[in-house]
C-alpha cells in the first residue's frame, strides 16, 4: 500500500528502526540476538593504530572518551571528541574543494578506505547531490581510468589464465559464513560505455556501495569480483599501464568453463550468498542469467533490475490509465539486455496475474531493433534474449514496413519503451500517432546517458497536450503544460535491486522466483506518488530508497516463505513483526559502541578480519 514518504532531511538521518535511534546503547528486546542483528554494542578485540585502521570499526576523532581509554586511543587523536554530524561536515568541506568529479569521486574511494559509517553518512546526507558521483556518470569516468588512477586493489581479482586458482583466490575472502552478497562483473559491457576490462571491478565495488547506501546490506558482508576474460579495447590493449590481461576477450567453452568454476567455487565456499551479475556483454548476460537462475539465488541488474523498476512505473500509468496488465499493449524500441529484460518482467506479470501462458503473454509485445521489428524470419540474427519476441512473419504481411512508426500505427500501443540509445528516435510524428489511439499514453524513454534518451519530457508533454504519464533513465526536472505542472518519474535500478537482494539475504531464499520479483515489482509500484496524485512521478524518489527498500523485502521475504524457498528459521508472519524484523537487520550509518573482548575468544568481525583477504582463508 502506499506509504507517506518522509522529508529529505528526516530520512538521511533517521536509523532503520526505532530501537536503535533512541536506545543506540541496548540490544533490540525481540530481534537483539540474530546474526545479523545491528542493535547495541559491538565486540572489538583491537586496540592502537590497527583499530583506526580498520574502516568497519574506525569513528577517527567521533571515539567518544571512554572508548579512547578502553582501546588506548588517547595518545593517537586529538583531544576533541568531535560527533558524527561535525565529521559529515567536515568530510564534505573536503570533498567540496575537489576540483571536478573524478576527483570527488577519488576523494570518496579514500573516505570509505578509512571511515566506513563516515563514508555512507556523508552521501546519506547529500544522497541527491553526490548519487552521480559515486554512481554513473562519474564512476564511468573512475572506470575508464582505473588503471591510471588505481593506488590499491579492491575485491578480488579472478582470471582466465588460471582457472585452477579460481576456487582458492575465492577462499580467501572469509568463512562460510562470512558473504552474504556478492557482485560479479567480466567487464565486457559497462555503463553504456563498453569493453572496460579487468577496471569492471570498479563497479561491482560501487554496485555493493549502492545496496548498503540503499538497504542496509552490511557493507563487511559483501565482495566484489571481476572476471577477467581479457579485453576486446584496442585502447586498453595499446595502454602500457593497463592492468588487465593483454589479450583479446576469450570466449566459448573456455569463458563457459571460468564462469562456472568461479558460480561452484563461489557457492561451495559462501553457501548463503546471493549472487547479482553485472554488465556482461550482450551475447552472456542472459544465457549466464538462465543458466544459474534455478540453481541458485542470482539476479542480473541488467536484465531483471531495469525490467522491474520500468514494470512498476508501468503499474502506475496502467493504474492512472484504469487499464489492466492483461489487456496492455507495449512496443520496445531497442531489444538489447535491458529492453529484453523489460519485456520479459512485463510477460512475465502478465502471466503471473492473468494465469496465461508465458508464451501467450508475450504476444502483448513488439520488440523493435535495428532490422526493424522482430520477425522468425530473422533467425539467426535474433539473440537469444529475442526470440522469444519474434512475430510470426504472417501477421505483418500487406503492412507497410517494418520501422517504428509502422509497427505503432499497426499495433496501437497504450505502452512505448524506449532502450534503443538513439536520440530523438520518438518523434512528434511517432508521439502523436500513438497518442490518436489511447487517452493516456504511457511513454519511457530510457536510453542513458541523456544525450541518448530516445525524447525529452518536455517534447513529450507538449506533444501530448500533457496527457502523455513518463519516466526516464535519468533524472529531469518537472514540466510544465498550460500552467500545470508534472513530475517526471526516473526509472532508477537503486529504488529496486537493493531491496530484492536484502530479501533474498535475510530469508536465505534457495532461488530467485519470477513471483518474487513480481511481488518486489508490485510492492515499489504501491509506493508511487502517482496513485494519490496523477501529476506527480510514477515513482517514488531514490532519496526515501531505504523505506521503498524495506517494503520491496518485506514483499520478497513473504513470496520466498509462501513458496517454500526461504530457509532462514524464525522469520516474523505478522507484518509488523517483519517490518521490525528487516530494520533491524539493516545496517546503519551510525557509530555503535565498542565492548572490549580479548583476540582469543573473539570472532572474525572483532578482530577486523572481515572484507580482508588472507584472514581466515578456506582449505
């Protein structure tokens, strides 16, 4: 159901639960002894310099006096004990004198490698204004550079050469226990700007960012992994700095064969992780994604995140539009990894809500690419993601062509998804011949970055004599016809996948279902502004992501229990008691205090040994 949003300012600084804002030093009276438990103190077994050097546990000059004592700080701060809000303002003087936002960027990579609950605080805090720097575009920027910029390794490095490593350089990172969310990246297709080689690490860092940022997942718990497969990038292969393998991408049974040895080593030394794959090329992510999905609990943003964000905005313009998913029509121009990864969620919500067949509920869709529309005809030109969209040629015999605009005269749609990365692609002409034929027409245009965006809102809307309901891939301010205003929705993958995997994690769910998605999908649409105000966004703002974050687990949790796919025990049925439940699972920006515990009798967490390789390594 719809949930009344708080402020900005409310929401940046208020903790996950109510418990640990007001009884920051008490264990939650119902929850307080879960593993994943974030309520009162924590150990800690390090004293000196080595706690300060340690990110998860550092507070810099925020140790408050008794701490300093206990850990034998006092020689090694400054006397004044400065609170978390004074570090924030501190931190951001600092990043605010960067120069551009490359080296904001830089500056933050630093922050997170000494403070970690400074780091997330500081972008809670300015999460509007600092989201494009730690994300795209600039981590684009930090990625085509990483092997000039690069100063220390993050996460860990797997590569094709050595695939009989792959299961011990893996067994570094903790105890079974240990992971509980892993990204995985070859590098082959990044953030719009291609082949980026063995830098991809980069982003599973920064995805893992966004999932703490976004739903509390402990940041310690997590690991970024690269696949290194080498790389098709003349530049890359020409750079004398390069710090990947110097070889054209391998590919065929032998990236088949690396691909599995790292998904069996990674469950067999982490069985309770949950995988996310990230921006792998076209021709893998979704042969890999429909390879692993019912073995284990994976997702791939590129292909499931951006499906399920565009197919709640859909939810709410369906709903504005009164108009049923099983009676829509939709046409994707542009049916690459995310425009068959809409298509497929949509079908997929189709099939879940009506009982039709998925085969049956993908005739509902037209996929347009470069040849035009889909056709069998096609063949062996059509991935494999594809297919499944191919028209049968007889349904288009006697029309005219096969572009864009033929394919919206013949077909009507209440629906248009645009992921082609062609600009202006929607034109006046296209815009208003599918406005002639339904009352609200329902128009994404979501190409990144937006340069690329298929149209601008604004053009949208004039087009449309604001009847036209629209979300984006990027962010757009309101606009505005005959002096009334609209919000433009921004179909934003951070309002979606954090949630779904926290779910996933804390339910230990055996897989990933379809109707689990399906009931993240419908849990963010509840959320959307639009169903109390048909002129604002579609969806809700990435500021409240935490919020949206616990309702889309909420929603996945009770799918993996009804399915019989969740194996954590003790999980609340009443929804209160889940809600309380997930929050206090969720880890906070926020300084915990410290109980002293000796090195002998403590676990890997006190001892600073999480996230760090070599500490506890596996056999």
């Amino acid at each position: 159901m719809p949930t009344n949003h708080p402020t900005m300012a409310h929401f940046t600084r208020r903790m996950s639960s109510v418990h640990k804002e007001t009884k920051p030093h008490e264990k939650h009276p119902r929850f307080g002894n879960l593993p994943l438990s974030t309520s009162g103190p924590q150990d800690c077994a390090l004293t000196g310099a080595a706690l300060l050097n340690t990110p998860y546990l550092n507070k810099g000059a925020g140790f408050p006096p008794e701490e300093r004592k206990a850990f034998k700080l006092t020689g090694l701060l400054p006397q004044n004990v400065q609170t978390l809000d004074q570090q924030v303002k501190r931190a951001y003087q600092q990043y605010s004198t960067r120069v551009d936002d490359l080296a904001k960027n830089t500056f933050m990579t630093s922050l997170g490698e000494q403070n970690e609950v400074l780091y997330f605080r500081l972008i809670q805090d300015h999460l509007k204004e600092m989201f494009s720097v730690i994300y795209t575009p600039t981590e684009g920027d930090a990625i085509q550079n990483y092997s000039r910029l690069f100063r220390k390794p993050e996460g860990c490095f797997l590569n094709i050469n050595d695939i009989g490593r792959v299961h011990d350089d893996l067994a570094q990172w903790g105890s079974p226990d240990d992971i509980d969310y892993i990204v995985v990246t070859d590098g082959e297709e990044i953030l719009g700007i291609g082949d980026q080689g063995v830098g991809g690490i980069l982003i599973s860092v920064a995805k893992l960012v966004l999932t703490t940022l976004c739903a509390g997942i402990h940041p310690n718990r997590t690991l970024p992994v690269v696949l290194d497969c080498g790389t098709d990038s003349d530049e890359l292969l020409n750079d004398d700095l390069y710090l990947g393998l110097k070889k054209p991408r391998v590919r065929g049974k032998e990236y088949d064969d690396f691909v599995d040895a790292f998904v069996q080593s990674a469950r067999k030394l982490y069985p309770k992780a949950y995988i996310h794959f990230e921006d792998f090329g076209l021709l893998n992510a979704r042969r890999i994604l429909d390879r692993y999905r019912p073995e284990i609990p994976c997702f791939n943003d590129d292909v499931q995140g951006t499906g399920c964000v565009t197919l709640a905005a859909i939810m709410a313009g369906l709903h504005i539009s009164k108009l049923k998913l099983e009676d829509m029509r939709m046409v994707i121009f542009g049916a690459g990894t995310a425009g068959t990864g809409i298509a497929d969620q949509v079908r997929d919500a189709i099939a879940a809500d009506s009982g039709k067949l998925k085969d049956e509920a993908a005739k509902q869709i037209w996929c347009v690419d470069k040849p035009g529309l889909l056709l069998k005809s096609h063949d062996d030109k059509l991935t494999h993601a594809q297919i499944a969209y191919a028209r049968d040629d007889s349904e288009w015999e006697g029309r005219e062509g096969h572009d864009l605009l033929a394919v919206i005269k013949g077909v009507k749609p209440h629906v248009l998804i645009g992921t082609s990365t062609r600009p202006k692609s929607f034109t006046k002409e296209i815009v208003q011949e599918m406005a002639s034929h339904v009352e609200r027409p329902i128009i994404f245009p979501l190409s990144n970055p937006t340069r690329l965006h298929e149209a601008s809102p604004s053009d949208l809307n004039e087009w449309t004599k604001g009847k036209a309901l629209i979300a984006t891939g990027s962010p757009f301010p309101p606009v505005k016809y005959e002096g009334k205003e609209y919000e433009i929705a921004e179909c934003n993958n951070s309002t979606c996948f954090p949630g779904i995997g926290l779910g996933c994690v804390l339910s230990r769910s055996k897989l990933l279902s379809d109707k689990m998605l399906v009931a993240a999908v419908k849990s963010l649409a509840a959320q959307s502004p639009a169903l109390r105000d048909p002129d604002k966004g579609l969806l809700p703002d990435v500021v409240n992501v935490r919020e949206i974050s616990v309702h889309i687990a909420k929603a996945v949790i009770q799918q993996a229990v009804e399915e019989g796919l969740a194996t954590q025990e003790g999980i609340p049925e009443g929804e209160e008691g889940l809600e309380e439940w997930v929050r206090e699972q969720m880890w906070d920006a926020a300084y915990r205090p410290l109980r002293f515990v000796e090195k002998s009798g403590a676990g890997r967490h006190a001892r600073g040994e999480m996230g760090v390789a070599g500490a506890a390594a596996q056999v």
